[in-house]
C-alpha cells in the first residue's frame, strides 16, 4: 500500500485499523523503504518551493492592491477636502 498505492503511515493504518506508529516500524523494516521516502521528500519539497513562490507573488499583489485602494482612498479626501474650502462654500 505504501509502495503501489503512494499512502502514508497513517492512512494504511486506518484502514487496516491499527495505529500508524505499527505501520511505521513494520515499513522502516523493508529495503526499498529508504528509497522511497527519499523520493518522498524530494518530491514534497519541490512543492514546498513551488506553493512558496505562489504565495510570495498573491502577497506582493495583495499589498500592492491595499496601497492603491489606500491612495485612491486619500485622493478621495484630498478633493472632498478641496471642495470643502473652496469659496463658493464659505460664502
């Protein structure tokens, strides 16, 4: 299961209901299990690398996106307070 079916400890041991450290200890018993958490690793860490350059490109946009809402904003006031002290309203 952990080598055809690619399922980690603690799904094999919920479905053979027993717990996943059993399931542990019987697979580091096995010689291609080196190999393949190898494999494992790599593989996750190639996602870790590519779920970290997602995110840092949405937080670069997310912020760029709060500062233009926050200067759109500003300018907004800017003319509201403009208009406020112009001459034809103080008359």
């Amino acid at each position: 299961m952990y080598f055809e079916g690619n399922l980690n400890c603690v799904c094999i041991a919920k479905e053979l209901g027993v717990s996943p450290q059993y399931v542990s200890k019987i697979l580091k018993g096995h010689p291609n299990y080196k190999k393949e958490k190898e494999i494992r690793s790599k593989i996750k860490y190639k996602n870790y690398l590519e779920r970290k350059k997602t995110n840092r490109k949405l937080r670069t946009k997310i912020l760029k996106e709060k500062e233009d809402y926050e200067l759109e904003y500003l300018r907004h006031l800017q003319w509201q307070h403009a208009i406020e002290m112009s001459k034809k309203y103080l008359v």
